[in-house]
C-alpha cells in the first residue's frame, strides 16, 4: 500500500496542508471579514511554523535520524498549537458571565509590553476570543485548529516512525 510513499513525499504533503489550512484563515478574514482574535493569530502562527518545518524536511529529505529530528520538532510545535487552540475552544465554551473581558489587540500589546508579558495576556484570552464566529460540523474555528494540531503531530511521529520502519529493511 506504502510502497511508492517515502518520507519526503509526506513532509511535502505536511506543508500542503499547513499553506491551505493559513489560505483558508485569509480567505475567512478577507473575504468573509472575520477577524483573527489574538489568539488565532498565535495558531497561525504555529501553522506557519509548522508549514516552514514541513517545507525544510521536504527539500532536505531526511534519512531516518534527520526525519526523528524533523519529526520531533513537528510534535513539539503542533503540541504547543494544540495547547493554545485548546486555550480557544475552553473560552469558547465559558458560560457568557465568565467571559473575559475584552482586552487591548495585539499590537498594542507587543508594542507596550515586554514579550513575556504580552504572551501572559494574550494566551489568559479576552472577550473577542471567546466569540465563535464561523462553525463547520459543529466545530469552531479554534476547534478546527486543534484538529489539524493534533493530526498533523500525529502524522509527523507516523512519519518519523516510517522512516525508521523503512530504514531498517
């Protein structure tokens, strides 16, 4: 079934995925005029780290170390996305009267405050992230987000684990 797929090929396919999931969140900001709270800003963010690690394994074609190495990294960066699409989804489903209030944007707050501070604020949530906005299946933005998280980390340690399988024949 696998036998014409090698990890390369998957790596490509990572960064297709990541380019599309970052040209779906323009469409939706563009045209369809929903802006990004902070944080799906971040998420973005984490799709285009992901994208950009994608990308470099793909040219590189690792062999099995360099695609554990590569696929180390992938998990880390989708765990850290998943971790703050998780952050969204839980605003998202606060009872209304334990919604944040809204804060300062983005912005203004690397611009004010040093970077530790400003991720602190960014990630405790305001109101705007607490909104829903566009739904597919049930699933908020936020919601598609941790999906795409959790299965592209899981697809970089099915890669690196192809890879060793691979290596060893």
């Amino acid at each position: 079934m696998f036998s014409n797929f090698s990890p390369r090929i998957g790596y490509g396919a990572g960064f297709l995925v990541c380019f599309a999931l970052i040209g779906f969140a323009y469409y939706l900001q563009f045209v369809e005029h929903q802006e990004p709270c902070p944080l799906c800003i971040l998420q973005r963010l984490g799709f285009f780290a992901l994208g950009a690690v994608f990308l470099i394994a793909a040219l590189h074609g690792p062999g099995k170390a360099g695609s554990v190495v590569y696929s180390g990294m992938l998990f880390v960066i989708a765990g850290i996305g998943a971790a703050v699409a998780t952050r969204h989804v839980w605003l998202q489903h606060l009872p209304r009267d334990q919604v944040p209030e809204c804060g300062p944007g983005l912005e203004y707050m690397l611009k004010k405050f040093p970077l530790s501070r400003a991720l602190e604020k960014i990630l405790s949530g305001s109101g705007e992230c607490a909104e829903t906005g566009w739904t597919f299946l049930g699933l908020s933005i936020a919601g598609w987000s941790l999906f795409w998280f959790v299965l592209l980390g899981v697809f970089a340690v099915f890669l690196a684990l192809f890879s060793m399988r691979r290596a060893a024949r």
